[in-house]
C-alpha cells in the first residue's frame, strides 16, 4: 500500500513538472505575431525620408490616437500596456520628452539595441514609416510620468 502511494506520488509529481514546463514554453513562445505590423498613418502630415531630430507631432491628437494603435501593435509585448513596463525592457513613461527624448527614441529605432550579439530591441527604421515612428513616439509622450 505504501508503495503504491509513493508511485501515485511520483505520477503526480511528474505531471505537475510537466505541466509547468508546457506553461513555461507557452509564455516563452507566446508573444504572438512578432512580425512588425504596419501603422496607418491615414491624417497625418507626410514626412518624406529624412528623418526628423525631433517630434513633429508631439501633442496632436490625431498623431495620439495613431501612436497608441502602433505602439499596441509591436511595442506592447516588451515595454507593457499603457507603456506600463513590467519589467522586461525599459519604462517607457519615464523617456524624456523633448528634443533629448526624441534623440533616444531616433537611436533605438535606426539602430535597435544589441547587446553581447543579442538583440534587445529590433531596427524599426525602414520597417515602419517614419510617420507611424513619431506618432508612437507622440503616444508615448502623453503617457509621461516623472
């Protein structure tokens, strides 16, 4: 009897781990899509190809309500909803806001960020317009906190 109790142990010691490893896997691999996807930026003023040193849409609406579609889209999964990190990549409410801001924010997206050949945070210039960049940029601004 004794024994049978430490097999039905083992059994379910080995079901929980297995278990736990597959939730483990799942949160691994379950970022979704994480293919840029693309930002329609259908009302806001064009910006050709050179890129700006600073926002041209900070404070326009329109350029918020773009910025936070994107910004959901392919920036969520590492800085968090609502540009609430978890802990992942950096609080993005806490990015300057103004002309040293906007200069990080060119970097990172011309230039990602790779660190010992691992890449942190994917090239976003060329893969997403310039428009869709500074309207995401213009979201996060609206969520600053000191």
């Amino acid at each position: 009897m004794a024994a049978n109790r430490h097999i039905m142990r083992d059994i379910l010691v080995a079901a929980v781990t297995a278990a736990g490893v597959a939730v483990a896997a799942g949160a691994a691999f379950g970022h979704g899509d994480v293919t840029p996807q693309q930002v329609d930026t259908t009302g806001l003023e064009p910006l050709g190809s050179e890129w700006r040193e600073t926002n041209p849409y900070t404070g326009n609406a329109r350029a918020i309500e773009i910025g936070s579609s994107g910004y959901n889209q392919n920036c969520a999964r590492c800085h968090g909803l609502e540009v609430k990190s978890g802990g992942i990549a950096p609080d993005l409410r806490q990015l300057e806001v103004g002309p040293d801001g906007d200069a990080w924010f060119v970097e990172r997206m011309k230039h990602g960020a790779v660190r010992d050949g691992k890449v942190y945070m994917p090239v976003f210039d060329g893969v997403l317009s310039q428009e869709g960049l500074w309207a995401i940029r213009t979201y996060i601004e609206s969520k600053h906190e000191e």
